[in-house]
C-alpha cells in the first residue's frame, strides 16, 4: 500500500498495521506456498521462450541454415500459439482447480521444449514454438488470478515483482545454460551444443511442474487441501472479504459483454498495448545480436554477457514494484520505469555513439518488463470481486496485447536489419512514450473527478478508479466506480465489499439478480424495498446486503421511520397510490414492478398497536395515518411470490404474542410457496396498546423480553433444523408409506418461558430457518442480534455514531464464534430524485408541502416515549424527558445524540427530520448526486446497505428502478439484470451464495441441525435456555 505522508521511504512493512498474529501466519504460508513456485515456474517459463536467441546465436543459426527472417518468425510462432492458447485456459480459471491447471501447462510446455532437441527443420521447429507458446499462455493471468485470489489489493504488487523476478532469472539462466553446453557438451552423443541447452531446459521444467502439484494453494473456492486447512481457507476468506473480494464465482457469457461495453477497459487495454511493444525489444534478441555483431567474442562468451541485461531486470523490478506498493503507487511507478526504458531507447535511435553508451542503452532494455506486475496486479486489484471478470479481463488484455506483437516486430525487427534496428527502437521508443501520456492522461482525469474515497489510505491513487466500473456488474460485486484515487486499500474494499452485497430501498426488495457472494464480506448489492401493510413501499439499496425493511413493532430498533414518513406524509398527495393497498392487485403490481427493476427483496413490516404517547391519544396516529390502519402482512405473500422469479420477501413479527409452534408452521409454509424466498424480521415489541390488545396491561421489560425472545429461537431451531431428517419423506406406495416417522423427532422442550413436546408439523422448507433480520442496538438488543441475526437494520442521521455501534456488535459476535462480516447493516436511507439536482428539488418541496408533521412526532413520541406535544418546539430534548417505559432504547439515544449536522435535538427539529426520511438521511438530487451521497454512507459508517424509505407509491419505486438503479449500474455499484437459468435462488442464497440455503455453520442454530443435536439433551438444553 501507498504509505501515508508521514511514512518514511525506508520504513517498508511486509504487513499492514491491522494484520492479527493469526492473519500473519497465514500470510507467510501463502508466501511460501505461492512465491517460491511462482517464480521457479516463471524462471522456466521464460528458459524455455528465450532459449531460441541463446541457441541461434550458438549455432542454431547455422546448423539449420537459417540466414533470412528466420529467428523473427519463429518468435511469432511463439507469439501466436501464446495468443490462442489465452482464451481456452480463461475459460477453465473458474472451473479447474488452479494446483492442477498451471502446473499441467508447466509439464506440457517442458514436454515440448525437450522435443526441441531432436528438430531438422525450420517447419519442425516451428511447430515446436507454437505448441510451447500456447501451454505457455495463460500462466502469467493465472499466477496473478491466485495472486488476486488470496492477496489484498496492497499486497499484489511486490510479490509480483518478485514473481516477476523470474521473467530476468529465465533469461539471464539460458543465456549461462547455454554458454556452459556449447563450451562443454558441444558434440556429446553426437548433439551440438545448442540441442543440449533444450535437453537440460526441459529436464529442469518438467519436476517444477510436479512440484507445483504439491505446493500450490489453488484459489479459495477449489483450495488444495493437503497444503491448507479448512481454517487457512476459512481465514484467507475473511481476509479478503473484509477488503471486498469475491472468492467464487463462475464464468457466464454476460461477463464478456459487461466487460467490453465499458470504456474504462479500452483505456487499460490501450496501456497493456503500449507496455508490450515498449519492450518488444528485449524479447527478439536485439541484446545478443548486437554482442554477436561486434565479432570480438566466442558463442559462449556472447551469452555470457547477454546476461547482463536480464540481471539488471531483477533489480529494475523489485525496485519498481516495491515502489508501486509502498511510496509512489502505479501510475508514478509505470511512468519511473516508462522514463528509464526510454533514456535507453534514445541512444539506440541514435545509434552512433561510443560503444560505451550503447553498452548502458542495452543494460535498461529490461526496464520496460519492470512495470508488468505493477500494471496488472492493479488490474487484479481491481477485479477482486468478480472472480469471473477478473478471469477474463486479465487474459483478455493479454491475449490482445500480446497479439500486438505477433506482426509488430515482423515489420520493425527484421533479422536482416540487425543489430540496428533503425525502425524497431524508434517503434519502442514511441510505444514508451504514449505509454506515459496515456497512464497520466487517465490518472489527471480520475483525480479532477470528485469521487468519494478513504482519505486515510493511500494506494492505487492513479488507475484504481477506472476499472471499478468494469466489473461492478458482478454479481457479487460491488463496484464502486470513480472512486478517489489516494485511497483505495481499505476504501475500496470496503465501499467494493459494501456495494457487492447488497442495493437496499425502503419498500424492502432485498435480494437482487443473481446472487451474492461469499458470507464473510461485503457482498453484492442488494435493493430491499418496504412494503408495509400500512403504506406500500419498495426500493433497493445500495451496499454489502442491503436488506432494508422498515420495522413497524420493533424491539429496540431502529424504526421504519423512513418508509413510516413515506405514509405520513402522503395522505394529502395527489399522485401516492397507497389508499389502493387494501387490494390485491396492488401488491401484485408492485411485486411485478419490483422484481422487474431488480429489486432484491420486499420487506413488510408490521406492527401490533397504535401509537398513543402524543397528546395521550391514538387519535393523532389515526387521523395522521402514522401506520394506521396496517393489515396482516403475511396474505399478500403467496400471490405476490408466484407472479415473481428473483424477487424475496421479509415480514416483521413478534415473539410476545403467539407461541413458537404457529409461528414455525406458519413460516415454514411461507418458505415453501416462496421457494425459499423468505425471511424474518425478529421484533420482541415494546407497544403498551399491542399487549393491551392481546390481554396483558403492561409490556414485559426490556431486557426480558429478550431473554424470551432468545429461548423462542432455540425452540424454533429445534423445530426447523431437529424435527425432520432430509431423508424422511420416502414415497413408498408399495408398502402405503409416504413419510419415515422413525426420521421424524418429538422436540421435549422445557424451558424458562416455553414448553413444547411435538413434532414439527411441516416438512423441511428448500431454507428450514427463513433469513434471519433484527433491528436494536441497545446493549441487549445487540447481544441478541449477536447471536441470532443476519441482517440488522440500523438508523441515524450521521454515519458516524452508526460506526462504533456497528463494530461492537461485529464484536459480540466474533466473541460467539461467528464471522463478524457474515452479520449485514442495513441503514435507512430515502431517495427523492429527480432527472437533475433542480428537478428533484422541486420534488421534494412539493412532498414537504404534502407532509405530515403532527404524523412525523406521532411516531417519534411513540418510538422514545416523549410526549412531544408537551415540550417547547426549541427546548433540547433529553432521556429525562421519558414518562414510558418499555420504549425503543436505541431510538431514544438516537433522538438525543448530536452530530455536526444535528448538534441539539428539539422538537422542532424532530418534526422536520420526521416529516420526510424520518432519523435517517435523506439524499435529494439527480441519481449521480444521490449516489455519491450513498457512497459516503457506505464508507463512513461501515454498512452493508440500505433501508430505502419512499415518500409516494409507486412513484418512489419507479423513480428508482428508471433513474437510481441505471446510474448505479452505470457507475458499476450494482449488477445488472440477468436470468438464473431457470433457477430460482433462496433468500440466503442471495446473500451468501450459491448452495448456502441453510443456516452457516458458524449460526448457533446450527447446531440443532437433526444430524448435529442429540434429541435426549434437548430438555436440558430447554433448561439452560433461560439460565
């Protein structure tokens, strides 16, 4: 990484700062693992390509008659088997496990370097060079693809240069190799010199090949498992997640087509270009023949001093790359490099000067190959949440560029031509030098963009921001496109990690379009809009896993203001359609419009009670309709899941009011019709009219309720997870059998607050245990969200006093033994947009003039339990001013913790928050300005995504979907739409991936999984529930 201003140029650190003692560990076997072999196959990689200009210079030349263009065409043989061998292999990068995919190019290239001994002919030899060029193909995309699959963006560099180090090994040892066999195996066995140097290549080739079977680690979703444990893996992951990696992910078509329509790819592809045919110079032998040409020095001798320049490579790039990572970042690193091969370039233009200078002009040839790892481990960095973009785009760009040079030197290096080469230097020396105005032409330009970024790090300042866009478009990708440039390590993980996962809006479509990556880390973007009973609502966010969902009775959480706002202030507006709720026509329509626009999930939240703190009255929340009147959020389900495909589906409801056994049957069968599409949102509730309502005077406190709530989930995960065998329904009409009850168990639970002897009435659903939300941020809201939740909604009006409540509950729940990055934030967020910053002005303060603000303080009276109708419009409010108990703890502290943007909370300044976009912030703009806003929240406050709130149905909904999500997937922050193949994923599957339909293993309702819970511990398990 890019050190900051006050790091010296000698303080090099191998680790970074926030490294553990466990991180370390692994990164050192990594090293091991990878490094050494890395650079050991890349030494025979580049012995058995550069063995040509040792041999034909030692009598090759001779022995097979070659006195025309011989040795450039043979190179080009080289350089088109090279080419075409590109694509096939980028095909299989996803599919064949990395241990066996480069070592089998290593083995086969070896095979017919050996060949190469025996050869007769120009056509013969030929034939050679092809097929060593192509098995030789794809291994430098594929060395930097495990480079990328296992390493930060800030750690690529210098182990590529290190890697790169065998590039100037190879040829520096072929040219030793061949000096050695000339001078003493000249004529053994009746072979000249020049056929031994293959003899002893390919005898060198072939074991590192096999050797590579043992060592190398593979990638994380196909490790090599006798080199790293499940642990390592596990730990690499998380790693990488924390920075946004994507560790799985398989080639698809739509890829290609992601990858060429953007224009940031031409201008990396224009660079690769330019960087191989500044240094084609180096690759056909121009060094040597001109040694050869001063007719001074013996075969042998002539190789020995061509060895100079491949020696003083290893120098120019470890010194480059150290520098990318570590001082001056890529583009300065490129241009340093660029400016050295250059200066060289300049006097064999010349050509007529003391041989002295010649002999210098020569030794920086190399300089031009110093800068590949660190154009391409930006490259990589870039990629590291789509592993399939990442594939392609690495081969694709070498498979083009390289091509470049199949004719180039054919018309700038003619052998005849040698050793002047008066139109091949001029060619490299032009090649150099737009190479320079190119990087920093596109680096001047990233930097005038006013794109967010992590101002604490300081890395990639240069070209990090033009690829983003190029594989946002991942499907567990986030991408964060045009991000500032000084600060790319953590931010740009982050903010990537961040937007993979999930595009969040408040009518709650949570999941989006194909997929999401791995647990651990930000995954792809998911838009959960809400829905609720009460006023309709649906958008997507922007983020990790934005599951946003507006929680109407919620425990401690943060309330569904922002969509709750969205209702109350909307009665009077002419053009909101929520009165038509009450049908279900319009559910279906929204459902339709939702999974269409690529909504990930819709969120209904509910709510048991009205709220009647304001005046001591239920008739302002009746008359303002703050969430009055709400109906049952569970009926709509079913028809809206079968007009729907991709589209989930989360509801709110309580453990206070009904026991474990209905709620698990009712749930389970939502699952089923939903294919798995559903999920939960845990509340305990608080409201005294909700208790009232069910025959109870007083709520249960606070923390009771919790204790409660937690033994309700254990008796849930008995039922969903321990009842039933995968295996017990078995049709067997023969034997009239449809189901094995010796497979199906009776869960005994006796605990503190429940007791239970049945079985579970309905059969395994595709998830068993819907997607689990919670929302509360109180010191036990958060234990319990710890231990129970996967996604968590979470509101304020700062990202900033989010931050520090968002890690300790990552905190608690690493202490439990789970992934603390397997835990989504999702915060509210409203969006009025309009198609430019003026237009969605006048948008918004034509909503102001429809809302509500009598509604607004309805709810804000009922969340904290301040009576806000009775204190003065300016007097600060503070938790002396509670005259109820049981109220929403994390929403009081909310109300009364200031900010730079909120520095005193006082009524009159809650009614204006509450009138539109409630305590979350509210982002008015055209959709680049409202992006950039989410942007901002994504970095400052650590979320995974948002709780989109709307303000009119369905107008909100369709501002998103045709102004918001274009932008967002223009900027490469969300993926496009796409099929699943006929395949419908679950609602976990969007947010952890392919195949993880069922609780991680890491959930502590795991391990009431029916072949994990031994069912004679289950009363006593009952039993501890509540101690």
């Amino acid at each position: 990484m890019t050190p900051s201003k006050a790091r010296k140029w000698y303080d090099i650190r191998w680790y970074s700062d926030e490294e553990t003692k466990e991180d370390r560990k692994l990164i050192v076997r990594l090293d091991l693992l990878i490094v050494p072999y890395a650079v050991l196959a890349y030494w025979v990689k580049y012995l058995d390509q550069a063995n040509l200009n040792n041999a034909y210079v030692a009598g090759l030349k001779e022995g097979l008659g070659f006195y025309g263009n011989e040795l450039v065409q043979l190179q080009t043989f080289y350089i088109v088997g090279a080419v075409l061998g590109q694509l096939p292999f980028m095909f299989l990068f996803t599919y064949v496990p990395m241990y066996y995919l480069i070592p089998g190019m290593d083995v086969a290239w070896g095979i017919f370097t050996l060949l190469q001994f025996r050869i007769t002919s120009f056509a013969e030899l030929a034939a050679y060079r092809f097929l060593v060029g192509f098995f030789e193909a794809a291994f430098f995309p594929a060395v930097h693809y495990v480079l990328g699959s296992w390493y930060r963006g800030d750690e690529i560099a210098r182990r590529g240069g290190i890697f790169y180090t065998g590039l100037s090994l190879g040829t520096l040892t072929a040219g030793l190799i061949q000096s050695a066999a000339s001078s003493t195996l000249e004529g053994v066995h009746g072979l000249a010199g020049w056929r031994w140097m293959y003899i002893i290549c390919a005898v060198i080739t072939i074991p590192i090949g096999l050797f590579g079977y043992l060592v190398l680690p593979g990638t994380p979703d196909q490790p090599n498992r006798k080199v790293l444990s499940q642990q390592d893996v596990e730990l690499a992951i998380s790693r990488l997640h924390r920075s946004g990696h994507v560790s799985h992910e398989k080639f698809k078509w739509i890829t290609v087509k992601k990858v060429l329509l953007t224009w940031h790819f031409w201008t990396i592809m224009l660079m690769d270009i330019l960087f191989w045919n500044a240094g084609i110079h180096g690759s056909t032998g121009t060094f040597l023949l001109w040694i050869k040409s001063l007719g001074r020095y013996s075969a042998s001798r002539v190789n020995e001093l061509g060895t100079i320049a491949p020696a003083l490579g290893i120098f120019y790039t470890l010194a480059v790359c150290f520098a990318s990572d570590l001082l001056i970042g890529p583009a300065w690193a490129i241009t340093v490099a660029s400016v050295w091969n250059a200066i060289g370039l300049v006097i064999l233009v010349i050509w007529n000067v003391p041989e002295p200078a010649l002999w210098f002009a020569f030794s920086t040839i190399y300089a031009a190959v110093a800068l590949s790892s660190v154009l391409h481990g930006w490259v990589n960095t870039q990629l590291r949440s789509s592993p399939a973009a990442r594939s392609f785009t690495l081969v694709l760009i070498n498979t083009v560029s390289q091509s470049t040079t199949i004719w180039t030197p054919l018309l700038t290096f003619k052998t005849v031509e040698a050793p002047r080469f008066p139109k091949g230097f001029a060619f490299c020396l032009a090649s150099a030098v737009l190479l320079i105005v190119v990087v920093h032409g596109l680096n001047s330009y990233l930097k005038r963009a006013e794109y967010l970024f992590n101002p604490e790090v300081h890395e990639y300042d240069d070209l990090a921001r033009s690829f983003i866009p190029i594989y946002a478009w991942s499907t567990a990708m986030p991408r964060i496109l045009r991000l500032p440039v000084h600060e790319v390590r953590n931010g740009l993980s982050d903010i990537i990690a961040t937007w993979r996962d999930i595009l969040t809006l408040e009518a709650r479509p949570m999941w989006g379009p194909g997929g999401i990556t791995p647990c651990r880390i930000p995954a792809p973007r998911y838009l959960i809009t809400q829905g609720d009973p009460a006023s309709g609502s649906a958008i997507r966010g922007v983020c990790d896993h934005i599951m946003d969902g507006l929680l109407d009775d919620t425990s401690d959480c943060v309330p569904k203001e922002a969509a709750r706002e969205a209702l109350i202030a909307t009665s009077s507006n002419p053009v909101d359609k929520s009165a038509t709720k009450r049908t279900l026509g319009y559910w279906i329509e929204l459902a339709k419009l939702l999974d269409k626009g690529g909504f990930n999930a819709l969120f209904l939240a509910d709510t048991y009670g009205g709220y009647d703190t304001y005046e001591g009255s239920l008739d302002n929340c009746i008359r303002r309709a703050a969430q009055w009147p709400v109906t049952d959020p569970t009926i709509a389900i079913s028809a809206m899941a079968a007009v729907t495909k991709n589209l989930s589906f989360a509801i709110t409801a309580s453990t206070s009011f009904e026991p474990p056994f209905l709620l698990a049957k009712r749930f389970s069968t939502l699952d089923h019709f939903t294919q798995g599409r559903f999920g939960w949102n845990i509340v305990t509730s608080w409201k005294k009219a909700a208790f009232k309502a069910i025959g109870l005077e007083n709520p249960i406190e606070h923390d009771e309720r919790y204790r409660q709530a937690d033994e309700y989930l254990n008796v849930l995960y008995k039922l969903w997870e321990g009842s039933w065998a995968d295996d017990a329904i078995n049709p067997d009409p023969e034997n009239d059998s449809y189901a094995d009850p010796g497979k199906i168990r009776t869960i005994n639970h006796k605990g503190g607050f429940f007791t239970l002897n049945s079985r579970h009435i309905v059969d395994p659903s595709p998830q068993r245990t819907p997607f689990l939300f919670q929302a509360g941020t109180s010191d036990a809201g958060s234990e319990f969200a710890a231990s129970h939740a996967e996604g968590i909604f979470v509101s304020s009006h700062s990202p900033a006093i989010l931050r520090p409540k968002i890690a300790r509950i990552r905190e608690l729940a690493k202490a439990r033994g789970r992934d603390p990055r397997s835990l989504k934030f999702f915060a509210t967020f409203t969006p009025i947009l309009g198609r430019t910053d003026e237009e969605a002005k006048a948008k918004y303060a034509e909503l102001s003039r429809h809302a509500s603000t009598i509604g607004g303080l309805v709810l804000v009276s009922g969340w904290t339990g301040i009576d806000l109708s009775r204190v003065p419009l300016d007097q600060e409010l503070s938790a002396s001013d509670v005259h109820e108990d049981h109220r929403i703890s994390s929403l009081l502290e909310a109300f009364t913790a200031t900010s730079p943007d909120v520095p005193r909370w006082t009524p009159r300044t809650v009614a204006e928050k509450a009138a539109i976009g409630g305590l979350g912030p509210v982002g008015v703009g055209s959709p680049e300005t409202v992006a950039i806003k989410m942007e901002e929240w994504i970095r400052e406050g650590d979320l995974d995504g948002f709780n989109i709130g709307y303000v009119t149905t369905p107008g909100s909904f369709e501002d998103v979907v045709e102004l918001l999500i274009p932008e967002l997937r223009r900027r490469g922050l969300y993926p496009e739409a796409q099929e699943n193949e006929g395949e419908t994923l679950t609602a976990r599957e969007r947010v952890y991936g392919k195949g993880q339909k069922g609780l991680r293993d890491d959930h502590p309702g795991s391990r009431y999984k029916y072949d994990r819970y031994p069912i004679e511990e289950d009363v006593a398990a009952g039993d501890e529930t509540h101690q």
